[in-house]
C-alpha cells in the first residue's frame, strides 16, 4: 500500500487489534468461524509493519462493534460442527478471550 500510495496520501488499515494476551485465542475462534482467516495482528505488530513499511507511526481510533453471536455466525463461514465450538468459546470467553 505504502509504494502505491501517492505522496502526501494516506494509507488506512482496519481491522481488529487483539490484545497480545488474548491474541491466541481469538485467531483460533476465527479460523473456526472463518477457515480463510489467517491471523489478526495485536496493535504492536500492526504498528511495526507500518514503521517498516517507512511509514510514520499511525493514528490509531478505536471503536467497540457489538452484536449477538448467532447473527456473527450466521454471515460466516465456519466447517461442519465448529458452530458449536464457537459457541462454547463465547461462553467460556471470560477465560479464553
């Protein structure tokens, strides 16, 4: 993005930013929910590519997206049985997520 990007442009980037700790097990409730998804970046990391892409340090905005678990799974694209295993995920999440 950073080469493509005319000068005095801007490259903008979201996505989610796990914290370090929890980090783990989020990208192991997204490749069940989500068999393409690869890994979600904590914000450290995410920052790092951009400050070795020569970019300067990015503005970073947060914001809080809720919804309900059923909706979440119903727009994705989990394999046979890993609904289930979502599920149990988010009602164990206080010790996982």
């Amino acid at each position: 993005m950073a080469r493509v990007c005319r000068h005095g442009g801007r490259v903008v980037v979201v996505d989610v930013c796990p914290a370090p700790d929890k980090a783990a097990a989020f990208n192991t409730m997204e490749k069940l929910r989500d068999p393409s998804h690869s890994r979600a970046l904590p914000l450290e990391e995410l920052t790092a590519l951009f400050l070795s892409a020569g970019l300067q340090h990015p503005r970073v905005d947060r914001w809080r997206m809720e919804g309900d678990l059923e909706s979440f799974l119903a727009r994705s694209f989990p394999l046979p049985g890993n609904e289930e295993h979502v599920r149990r995920m988010f009602a164990n999440r206080s010790k996982t997520m």
